[in-house]
C-alpha cells in the first residue's frame, strides 16, 4: 500500500489522489474510470474501481462538498466569443467535467479586458475550482491576471508563462500528416496556401511543411508559402496565381478547410481535375466546408474536443493534487476524402 | 407613487419590480436600463434611474444575496450540442445575464434523456433561479420534467405548452421580408427551395411564402415547394431540376443559405445571370456562407443573439415577478447583398 493509500486508510478520508496512487494511474485517469466517460483498458478501470472499494471512496462526495473550500463549479472562460474553434473545445470540457458532479460557468469575455476582469471577479467571488480558458487562435496569450491560487488551464491558446498548464494543438504533427499523406501518393510539387503570416496557425503550419519539404525529394511549388487569408476567396486567387507561376503543382495543401475550397473550384473552373492531375489537402475538418466541397476534402481534424477533454482532466489534476506545467500538445488526425 | 412604490419606501427593500413600477416600464427594461446593456431611449433609461434613486434601490444588492434563496446563477441548458443556431443564442443570453451579476451555468443534454435529467438535477442541487433552454431546431419540444417551481424560458425551440414562456423567430415575418423584396425587385416567378418537409422551419416558412404568393400577383414557379434537405449539394440538385421544369423561373428563395448557395452555384454554372435574370434569396445570414457565395447573398437574419437576449429578460421577469406565457416572437431583418 502506498503511503498516501495507507494515511487515507487511517484518516477514512481517501481523496481521488489516494485512489490513483493505489490503483497506479494519475488522477486524470482514476476521475476518468469513475465517470466512466472516458476510453481506457477495462483492466486499468478494475483497478481504480478496486481501490475506491478498498479505500471506502465515495465518488458522490463531489456532491456533498464533503472537502471543504471546494464549489465544484469550473469557469470556461472564452477570450473571443463561441466560434467554431472554441465550441468544440468546450463541449469537449464541458462533458469531462459534467460526467461528475462539477459545474461549469460560462464566461465571455469578447476579447475585451474589462470584461474579462468582471467575469474573473465573478468567478473568485463564487469560488471557482478552477477555469479553463480558451480562445479562437493557437496563438499564445498573456496569463490571466489576478486569479492568485485558483488552478488554470489554458486550452488551444496557451498561455506564454511557461509554468503556466496549456493544452494545445499539434500544428507541426498536422503539417506532418499533410504532407506525408501528399508524398506517400506520389506527389513532387506541392504549393501551401495559407492564412495571414500573422496568425501563428497559419506560420507554425507553413514552416513544419516547408522543413519537412526540405528534407524529402518533393519541392515547394512556386519556391514560396502564399500567405494570405483565411477565406475561399483567397484559395480561389491563389490557386490561379499557382496555376500561371508554378504549372506543373501537383498538390494544394491549405491552411484551411475554406482556402482548399477555394482552390478546388478554381481547379474545376479550369478544367484541372482533382485529384487526377492535382490534389488538395485542407485543415480543420470543418464538415459543412470539407463536405460541400466539389471534390469533398481530404483535410487535417485538430481534435479540438479532445483538447478540451484533456483540459478539463488537467484541471482536475491541478485541482486535486498538482499541476502539470507546459505545453501539452493533443495529436491531428488525417481524415482522407475524394481530394487525393 | 403605484402601490408597489409605496410598499417599497415603507419598508425600505425596493425591488427591481418596484423600480419599474415606478418609472411605467417593464421588469426588464428596468434591467435593461440598469446594466447598461440594452438599447432604449434616454428619457426611459432617465426615468428608471430617477426611480432606483427615489426608492433607494441598490443594483449591487445582487451580488450579496439580500433576497433569500437565490444563487443568482441561471442555468443554460442546450438539447443537442452548441450549433451554429444556439451559439448565437447562448452568447446572447449571457451578455444579458452576465451584464448583472448573474452567472450562467452551461449544460449539454446532447439529445440524451438521461444527460437532461443528471443535469437539471444538478441544476436543481445547485438551486439556479431559472433555467433557458435552448436547441437547433425551430420545432417545439415537451416541456423540462421535474423542475417544480423553477421559471424556465425556451428560447428558439418553444415549448409545446402554450402556459410556458418561450422565445421564437417569426419565420411568417422571415418569410415575407423575402417575397416582398423579390416582389418589389419586380419577380413574378418565384421558386421555393428549402430543407425536409418534417422540420418545423421548411413547413412553416414554406406556408408562409405560398400564402404571401396566392394574395399576390405573382406565381409559385413549378406549383409546388422542393422540400429536400439542408445542403449545397440539394440546392445545385434543385435548382436543375428548375431550370427544367419551370424555365422561366425568376427569382429562387431559399430555406437556408447552404441551399442558397448550391442553387446560386448551378444558375452560374448553366450560365444563367444572378442577379440579372435569376435572383436568389437565402435565410439565416450564415456569413461565412453568404458572403463566400458569388454572388454574396440576401438572406433572411434571425436575429438569434437577440432571441437569446430577450429569452435571459423574460427569465429574470419572471424570477423578479411573474412569468408572461405564451410565445414571444422575435422580429427577422432582411439582409441585402448582390444576389437580388
């Protein structure tokens, strides 16, 4: 038995930390086993389960704020209203979280301070557990101000303190499975069209492309990265500037989903055919975009859900015993369509 | 000084319906009028300040929970996920709350009975002062199960109890901006496209539009609605379909903007000209939709940020006095772009 089994056992007071130490798994896992909401080998579920039993565990004690100082309530706070980004983020949180007994207050602060001071205080006045915060842009941002003790994590925009806990996206994975995907279906000449250099989405993905570019026998078309915007209107000019200085691409990969939609009907408007004679990769696996798209999308899913999944598991660890400082990153997944 | 005002000043503990009381307007006008978050006219904004003044009414009394039994947090509660319609919604019904000191408890039901009743027995545990409720669809759905005395708000899918209080789109009003722009544009043969005939908002605004058309003297171009689905992929489909059926269809008005702009994407490919010789009207204002069209779209807006507004007002009338039943129906806006 491990120590803190061992003190739980005399106290009658075993808290999850003592649970996950007994059964061998973080605390992240053990709340996952209880809530039953997560995946995870049914014989690693047994043994949390054999140790709440053992330790006279009652997960229902959540409820019944038994630990005092705690509210069980979280605040999600978004910096820039629910866009398409940050929805799946907090659903994501919001069914880690709701699985057991902890509320969530929701908090939009529209990227506006004095509104992110006056949820904060909202949220400090009620106690808060904890806050998940998250943003519509990878980009880092400054930590919360004035939260003194309360556990943060930051979600899909992390935070620039690097003691700071942060889950975000794998942009250079995503590039990865990109290209690897145009390389291994024998594509040589592949152009990036992308977002603004500004935004770090659209520059981190750019240079995991080029650099593994670098290192195959394929070639940046046209010697260069389009930086541009987000937009199909964008893909659509693009994609005629590719087809005039680099004639002979032979794969598109976007930055995003609406870019690549742009670029496939351009490529259809001049008779180019996709994927015969040119592919396109996009990135979001935004469905209403990836799916309309004349062909559909083979594209990059960032796993956003999961992201806020395992933002809300890092607070519960930060919560329960100890943060885990740094950047965690949540790995992309290719989704592959009728456009390569 | 109203009855009300009287009682106040007598025993010192004005409420918010005292103030409003005395300044003639609504419960939430006087809300309004006190977060600052509502438009109204001065005079009015004037009159409940002066009122709050004479009655010593003190806004922050909120926060420290001088009326008994209330938590001043309102649950939030979405029926199947955080979708384009209910994002709108939900930000709206914050920013109303939120202005106050009222905090906002989000739930995820996803459709599932047993998720609706684990959270609303939270919500109940926690003691909220009211419940908004809130899905994707238009169509009514059965009242919450065992709330007891909890005030509770549908906003966007009413309830199917007229002696509840819901918030909903006038899509007859939606329905009408559309046919009386395309009638005042000079069309007179007009093409109804639009999503599957099961959902609320393809059968209502259908009715509405062909109602509208018989008292004009214009015609339902082919006789008949193309009930279908909710795609771009339906509209390209549907628009054929007309071009062949009813060739000298003039204008097409759409059930949503995906179907809009499938429609919108055909007419060009068959060379026909938008606006020239076909207008094409959307319904939603989905931006990245619309404005990614060629040509950008007109199209019906829900004002869906203000259905969600208007729900949190009456939610907070009827926490502070008394519930007004029935449905509320928020007015749509006519959008105007270079499709009509």
């Amino acid at each position: 038995m491990t120590e803190a089994a061992q003190r739980s056992a005399s106290t009658g007071r075993a808290k999850l930390a003592d649970v996950a130490a007994l059964a061998g798994v973080s605390v992240g896992t053990a709340s996952k086993a209880l809530s039953g909401s997560g995946r995870m080998r049914p014989e690693t579920r047994q043994r949390v389960l054999d140790a709440v039993e053992r330790l006279g565990f009652r997960p229902n004690q959540h409820a019944q704020s038994l630990h005092a100082g705690r509210s069980w309530t979280v605040g999600l706070m978004t910096t820039d209203g629910i866009g398409r980004f940050s929805t799946p983020v907090l659903l994501g949180a919001e069914d880690a979280l709701g699985a057991g007994k902890i509320s969530v207050l929701l908090c939009d602060t529209r990227g506006d301070t004095i509104r992110e001071q006056h949820h904060l205080r909202n949220l400090m006045d009620r106690r808060v557990d904890g806050i998940i915060v998250t943003g519509r842009r990878t980009d880092p941002r400054p930590p919360l101000n004035g939260v003194e003790d309360t556990p943060i994590v930051y979600a899909l925009s992390p935070s620039t303190d690097p003691s700071d806990t942060s889950v975000a996206s794998d942009d250079r994975g995503g590039a990865h499975l990109a290209i690897e995907h145009l390389l291994a279906t024998g594509r040589g000449r592949i152009a990036h069209v992308t977002g603004p250099e500004h935004h770090a989405a659209a520059r981190d993905r750019a240079r995991h492309a080029v650099g593994l570019l670098e290192q195959s026998d394929a070639q940046l078309a046209g010697g260069r990265v389009h930086f541009g915007e987000w937009s199909e209107a964008w893909g659509r000019r693009a994609a005629d500037l590719v087809l005039r200085t680099a004639p002979d691409t032979d794969a598109f990969f976007c930055g995003n989903d609406q870019i690549a939609r742009g670029v496939a009907d351009t490529l259809r408007e001049r008779g180019r055919d996709v994927p015969g004679e040119i592919a396109v990769v996009g990135y979001d696996n935004w469905d209403t975009m990836a799916l309309a798209s004349r062909p559909p999308l083979t594209t990059i899913d960032m796993n956003l859900a999961e992201i806020g999944r395992i933002a809300a598991l890092r607070l519960l660890e930060a919560i329960d015993s100890e943060p885990v400082p740094g950047v965690h990153t949540v790995p992309c997944r290719l989704v592959v369509r009728e456009s390569t």
